[in-house]
C-alpha cells in the first residue's frame, strides 16, 4: 500500500515514512492511495478471532512490507499484554446501548490502545536502523500519559510532551509526571491545547529544526494510531450475538478516533452512522450542520480531552468529501490559516452528512447524564463517555434493525472532580492509580513561546 499527503497525491510514501514522518512535509496529512474493501462473508468470517489476531490482520493491510509476519504478531501481542483485560475491550449494555470499555489500558483511556503499538513499532524500526529520534507530541490530556508509558525506557527515543498548564486534570498530569525515566521530558505551557497543537505543528514546519533533532510525532495525526482504531470498531461488531447494522457515537475531539471509524466504514463494516460527540466546543457541530468550519477560543470544560477546537484529522475527511481534490484541500487549509475559517460547498456538506452526524453537549447535559445513568443502573460512565451517550439518545430514535454503541474513551477515575459534582461520590480508584500521587513530579512550565521551546527541546535532545 502506498500513502500519499491530502495536500499533494503526486508523492508516494511507504507505511515506515509515513509512521516515523507522522505530518507531510506540505503541513498534509498522509492517507492511503486507496483503501482495500473487505466483502461481508471475509468480514464475518473473522467473528472468531482475538482481538489481537484481528489487529494483525487489519495492521497487514495498511503497513504492507515494513514488518516481517512475526514481528508484526510479536508487536501486537506484546502491546496488549499491558492491557488489565485478556480481551483488551469489553462491552456493557446500559439502557439498550453497548457501551464499548476502551480503557483498560496502562493509563485509562482508550489512546493506550494505540499508542502501546506505536512505542512497539519505534522500538522494532529504531532497533534496526540505530537511529536515534525525538517525538514530540501536545496533548488534552491523555495521549501525553498514554505515549509517555508506551515509550519510557525504550532506548533511541526520547518523549516530550506538552500540556496545558493547569488545564488537565491532576490525575492525567500525574500519569504524565511521576515517570521518572531519563527519556521522558513533561513540558507545562502556558496556554491552551490548542496552543500547544500548534507549537508542535510549527516545530515539524521547521524542517531544519526538525530535521536537527529527528523529530517525529505521535499525535493523533499519525496514521498508525488511526489503523490501530480502526480494529475495535470491527471486534465489537464481530462480537454481536446477530450481525446488525451500527451506529456508533464517539466522545470526539481531534477527530482521529471517529475518523477510523469511517475507514472502517469504507473497508466494508456496515455501520450506519456515526455520531460526532462533543462538549461545549461545538465546531464540529455547526460544520456539520452549515459547511463552516470555524474555530474560536477553547472553552474549558469537564470533559477536557476535547478541549479543542482545531481538529487535526478533520483534513482527512475533507479530503474525501473533496472527492480527493488535493488542490481543493490546500485551499481550504490557506483559507483556514489566512482567514481563520474555511467553507465547504453543498455537494461537499451533503457528502460530510451522509456518514456523520453531530450533537454538541453541555456541561448540565453531560452531569445530568452521569447522575442519572448512576441512579438508574449504577454505572459511571466518565464525562467524555457521558456525552457520547447523550448525543446517541438524543439524535436517534432507537430501532431493532440496528446495534447501538458508545464508546468509552477513558476510565472515570481520570476525572474524579467532575463525577463528585454529579454524583457526589468518588469513583472507585485502580490501587496503581493511587500510587502516583505519593510518587514526586518531574515536568517545566514554560511559556507559550516557540523559541523557548525550541532552546528546550535542542538542550535535552539527544
Ligand atoms: C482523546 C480523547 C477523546 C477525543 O478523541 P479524538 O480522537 O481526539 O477525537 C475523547 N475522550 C477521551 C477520554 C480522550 O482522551
């Protein structure tokens, strides 16, 4: 298979380029040339498979030649067996909904699933060339915890991760900072999410920069994590007693993990719908219900793993509803940068609402949702999850011809506040959880400044 950027089809790229680069030198965002459609007898004839045998079948597909069949397996199964559960991910029904736990990870939410196979691939690629690299990854929040477990100790790497200073629960910061191996540098920045987004995108912007301290990224731009995704939207379908068609409501932020729902959706898995879950920072939602895509300031929120208002991967899917117009793409994205939006034209707007639909979900909304689904049914659900429940039930009207499922991205243990303030109980916390917060932090605060960073980052790079 070969990838090309949604800026530029006239380059080709193998799966190690596009893996180790992780953003196209043209600011694009590298896609495959095409995309392989599976009939529905292959696609049911995997119903048996573990969860990790499908990831190798699935990971075949998109990483072509780069890996060995035996590394591949060795890969996959090595980065679960961090995971608590043998099965990786699990189902509950909660009021008519499959609820699909993706949390069970080393760091609690549904990014350890991509991001352990990442750290593995580094490793096994790092390994046979000798080189030594630097990723540098923004996070809201979890994929900092999520990269910094999957890469702490590996030797030729070394992690840096910026978060927004006091804007990520103390948990998920203290998942980042009590790491104390050497590789492993935790950077405070004084701004937003997307404030740090951007610092990272300038920095691969920078060839000379980037190309000084071999850079490379494990945002969620990076096609590997999107195929790693891809898996658990056909294991739960798989898993269902009668195969029904899906829908399936995704707690969205930078649109990475919605989007591999859409390529499996395009592989051939028939889902239905997909419904774009967000918090109080609805730019998705007007984009799907206007064609403009227009970001303004983050509002903080209960949910901060979607703080964002810059989606990342939403390229990807531009580029397809351009009917892979790369000229037109590029236009959008200089329109984005000069005018600080972009506007999609009907043909392009009806194409983005035939597989998508979206609901923006307020604070009282998401806290309602969590207190009432503790009452009726005892469960709890976490603030990100809650809204992807809530957007379900309320743009769906429920049918038996379909399957129903949200997907929990990340254990409630991460944002104890906000569960208190629902449900004024704590939920119940892993005993490796509790450890961390005996452990020392180890992270700098810096200013929302591109040079200090740089100075940071060419002092600690190795
Ligand atoms: C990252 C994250 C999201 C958003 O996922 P995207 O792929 O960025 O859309 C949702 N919920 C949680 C808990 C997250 O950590």
């Amino acid at each position: 298979m070969q990838y090309y950027s949604t800026r530029n089809k006239k380059d080709k790229f193998t799966f190690e380029q596009v893996f180790l680069n992780a953003l196209a030198a043209d600011g694009g965002l590298y896609i495959p040339e095409s995309i392989p459609v599976w009939s529905q007898e292959t696609i049911e004839n995997m119903k048996d498979l573990s969860f990790q045998e499908l990831s190798f079948e699935i990971f075949k597909v998109f990483t072509g030649s780069t890996f060995e069949n035996e590394e591949l397996a060795s890969i996959i199964n090595h980065s679960y067996s961090t995971f608590k559960i043998q099965e990786v991910v699990k189902s509950k029904v909660v009021d008519g909904i499959s609820c699909v736990e993706l949390f069970h990870g080393p760091t609690l939410a549904f990014k350890d699933v991509a991001m352990q196979v990442l750290g593995n691939m580094y490793q096994n690629l790092l390994n046979k060339s000798k080189n030594k690299m630097n990723l540098v990854t923004a996070t809201s929040g979890d994929t900092g915890a999520a990269a910094i477990d999957a890469l702490k100790s590996k030797p030729y790497l070394n992690i840096f991760v910026l978060h927004p200073e006091h804007k990520v629960s103390e948990t998920q910061r203290r998942l980042m900072t009590s790491v104390a191996d050497s590789n492993v540098f935790n950077i405070a920045i004084q701004g937003t999410f997307d404030d740090c987004q951007y610092l990272v995108k300038e920095m691969f912007n920078d060839t000379e920069f980037r190309n000084k301290i071999q850079m490379s990224g494990v945002n969620s731009i990076n096609w590997a994590r999107i195929v790693a995704q891809i898996v658990y939207y056909f294991y739960i379908y798989l898993k269902q007693s009668v195969f029904k068609r899906m829908i399936v409501s995704v707690p969205t932020g930078n649109f990475g993990d919605v989007y591999a729902g859409y390529v499996a959706k395009k592989m051939g898995l028939p889902i239905e719908k997909l419904i774009i879950a967000s918090n109080h920072n609805n730019l998705l939602e007007n984009c799907i219900a206007t064609g403009l895509y227009k970001p303004s300031t983050v509002k903080p929120s209960i949910s901060p793993s979607m703080d964002i208002q810059v989606a990342s991967n939403f390229e990807r899917i531009v580029f397809d509803i351009c009917e892979h117009n790369d000229l037109r793409v590029k236009q959008l994205m200089q329109d984005l940068k000069e005018k600080k939006q972009f506007q999609l034209s009907d043909i392009e707007l009806s194409n983005l609402q035939k597989y998508f639909l979206a609901c923006s979900v307020s604070e009282e909304e998401t806290k309602n949702t969590i207190a009432e689904l503790h009452k009726a049914f005892n469960v709890i659900l976490d603030p990100h999850s809650a809204i992807g429940f809530y957007a379900l039930k309320k743009l769906v009207s429920f049918d038996n011809n379909y399957s129903y499922f949200c997907l929990e991205t990340a254990h409630p243990c991460k944002f104890p506040d906000a569960i208190h303030d629902a449900i004024q109980m704590d939920p119940p916390v892993p005993n490796f959880v509790k450890e961390i917060f005996a452990k020392k932090e180890k992270f700098v605060v810096l200013k929302n400044d591109l040079d200090s960073l740089k100075k940071y980052i060419i002092l600690k790079a190795s």
